[in-house]
C-alpha cells in the first residue's frame, strides 16, 4: 500500500485499505500518493517547514526525502495525496526575499493523463 503509485497498463491502480464494514459501492477512490520532485526551489527554501507548506498545495503532505534537503540537489521530493478528480498542478510562485520565484512542479511515475482537461486517464465527459 506504500510503495505506490501502481499502475496496470499505462493507467493508474488505485488501492485503499478496507476495514470490512463498508460495502465496495461506498468506498470512494478520489486521492492517490505520488512522489512530487519541486524543481529549481532557492537552497534556503529547502527546509522540512517549507517542504510540509508546498505538499500541502500539492495536497495532503505525506513525507519528504530528508536526502533532499540536506543534499545541494536541484529539486526536493515530497509526497503527496493528490486530489485526481482536480486538475494537477504544473507548478507554483514562491516568495523569496519578498519576490515571487516560479518553481515547476513534476510528478513522479505519472501514469497517462488526459493532457486537454489534465485528468486522469479515462473518458472525458
């Protein structure tokens, strides 16, 4: 269950833990936990702090590679339960010294998604 994101054929394999007291019809598949690599961020942005600010934009932070922070790398990695029934984020604005920086935002393991409504991969309605 931790080691996701699964995928089957190109398309994301959602898994949720049951407790047995609900039926299938009621269980609700709406998050999935990926690994999101916040590229190009200032080296004194990286901090547990900030990790924790920019996963919970992303989503519902999780964790972050602790290597990342203390390491002069070019991005830091957070894990995220992402909203899949929400457009994905490309990236985000980050105040630096009172100025906005862009930092880009990339998905790891992202299984096929529907770049024209940025969904994941199943019929458009």
């Amino acid at each position: 269950m931790n080691e996701g994101p699964w995928a089957f054929d190109g398309s994301i394999l959602l898994l949720k833990q049951m407790n047995g007291d609900e039926q299938p019809s009621e269980m609700e598949f709406t998050t999935a936990r990926f690994w999101v690599k916040i590229c190009d961020l200032p080296m004194k942005k990286k901090t547990m702090a900030f990790a924790e600010l920019l996963g919970s934009k992303l989503g519902n932070f999780v964790d972050v590679e602790e290597e990342d922070i203390l390491a002069p790398s070019k991005y830091l990695k957070v894990r995220v339960d992402v909203d899949i029934t929400k457009p994905l984020l490309r990236g985000m604005r980050v105040n630096v010294q009172s100025q906005p920086k862009w930092v880009a935002v990339k998905y790891v393991k992202l299984p096929d998604y529907c770049y024209a409504c940025m969904w994941p991969h199943w019929p458009c309605l």
